[in-house]
C-alpha cells in the first residue's frame, strides 16, 4: 500500500470571540482555514488539496457549540454543534425532528462526534445531507464579518459547489429556525451505497403541514441533495402539491416533476440517470410516509 501524505505544517490558533476570528481572517487573506470540527479540512489537507499557513479553531467562540430553543422565536443552532449533539438533543428531537433525523444520516457514528453543522454547510457540498433539512425548514444562516452580524435565507446561501454567499473576513456562527407551522410532519430519506457512513447518492426532505388557504388543503416543501449543483427546493412540485388533492395520483405528479427538476452527473457512486430515477422515487415514499402521518 502507498502511504498517504501527512498534514503539511501550519500554526494553530484558538479564538476566542467573532472579531478575534474576523481580524485573523482580513490579516492572512487566502492563507486562514477555520476549523470547526475538521472532518473535510484536514482530509483535502492531508491530500495536498490545499496548504492554509494558518488553521483558526472556532469550536470555542462562545455560543457556537450552543443549541437554544424558544417557543415564541424558535431554534438557534450553533455552528460548531455536532452532528451526533443534534441528532440527540431534546428540544431538537421534540420539536424539528426532521433536523435530528438528517443530522444522524451523517457518515458514521464516531465522524458524527467531531463533524459539524457549520462545517456541512459551508462546504456547500451538493450531498450535504443536513443542507435540505435546512431548505425545507426555512433556515436563517447567521453569519459574523467585518460589517458585524448578518442572515442568510438557506436558499440563497448556496451558490455552486463549494461556493457560498458568504463574504471575504465572515464566519458562520449559528443557523435559525422558526418555529414550524402547527401539526407538520417531516422525513429526510437518503440513498448511498451502503445503508451508513456513505455520501448521498440522492437525498430528499419532505415536510408538510395543513394549509387551509391552499386547494388542497395542504402545503409541502421538498429540499434535494447530490441531484444538482447545490442543494435545493423542488418549488415546481411544492406547486402541484398545493394545487392538487393529495394522493397516490398526485403524489406521483410531484416526484415527476422532482426528477424534471433535477441535473445529476455521472460520477463514481452513480449515473445521473439512475440519480434521477432514485431521487424520484426518494420523494413518492417521503411524500406517502409524511401524507400517512399527517392524517
């Protein structure tokens, strides 16, 4: 076996509070990485990838390893949060399951104990399997930069792989939820090639929740991972599920409309064709599951 390469050198920084960060990153430009939980970083390191002369640890900035639930004003979840923390908290469990759910689809167990929510988020990977989650339930990405604190609508913060809208100097220091409509009902199904530790072939959330100012009487969002070039919103069948009575019929209708809306590539997990088939069927069983219990 050929040895893999090991981590080139680099100097290690602590920060301790956003504008301590914020300062390391205007000073050294290019040449910062920040690490959260550093499952991504320190692999695309050790793989010559990229040679940051500066590594800023962010775990410690206060409130950013916090999970905060208010009834009236919803989650806030920090960045530097694990994955495993998610997927196991109580307030997150009760109250956006779905969360919990996408958070525990994640690699492995024990990379679940050091990857992070900020981390899957930022890296703008179109598999990220908590970036639907995200979508669908309406997530704020709150960023910190020179201009201070600002937030990001989920579905304007992805902007191609590995491209976010974050700006020069800004770090992501939370994300936010609000409080979901009464009665919603969520499931987030992903496809690899093994049933764990594996990247999304396809990955699909679906939330729902009664709407009376809908013809259907119903509102569903769907979110969508590794069938694009980002993560995304599949609006076009959110608009034959409102429209329609739900049903096999219109269930159907919706995930043909997922799949048309859908540009997967062919890679080494799988053809875009057998992506597209997949994620349609991704959504009719998300689709009946979360109709079965909204009912």
């Amino acid at each position: 076996m050929l040895a893999r390469p090991g981590l080139p050198s680099f100097d290690y920084v602590r920060a301790s509070d956003p504008d301590e960060v914020v300062r390391l990153l205007n000073k050294h430009g290019e040449a910062a990485q920040l690490v959260m939980g550093g499952t991504d970083l320190f692999v695309r390191m050790r793989d010559g990838f990229i040679r940051p002369q500066v590594v800023v640890d962010v775990k410690h900035v206060p409130g950013l390893r916090d999970i905060v639930y208010d009834p009236q004003a919803g989650l806030t979840v920090g960045a530097a949060v694990t994955m495993n923390e998610i997927a196991r908290h109580p307030d997150v469990k009760a109250h956006y399951p779905l969360l919990a759910e996408a958070a525990n689809s994640v690699a492995s167990y024990q990379l679940r104990n050091r990857a992070t929510i900020g981390g899957n988020l930022c890296n703008s990977s179109p598999a990220a399997d908590t970036a639907p989650a995200a979508l669908v339930l309406e997530g704020h990405i709150v960023l910190y930069g020179p201009g201070g604190e600002r937030e990001v609508e989920a579905d304007a913060f992805f902007l191609g792989p590995g491209e976010t809208a974050m700006q020069a100097g800004e770090l992501m220091t939370a994300i936010r939820f609000p409080i979901l409509p009464a009665g919603s009902v969520g499931k987030y199904l992903k496809l690899g090639r093994s049933k764990a530790g594996d990247l999304a072939i396809a990955g699909v959330a679906v939330l729902g929740f009664s709407d009376e100012t809908t013809p259907s009487g119903y509102r569903f969002r769907i979110g969508l991972a590794s069938v694009a070039p980002v993560p995304l919103r599949a609006v076009g069948a959110e608009e034959v599920l409102a429209k329609n009575p739900p049903g096999e019929a219109t269930f159907i209708l919706a995930a043909e409309r997922v799949m048309e809306a859908t540009t997967p590539i062919d890679d080494v997990r799988a053809s875009g064709a057998y992506r597209k088939a997949m994620v349609r069927n991704l959504t009719l069983r998300g689709l009946q599951d979360v109709a079965r219990r909204l009912h």
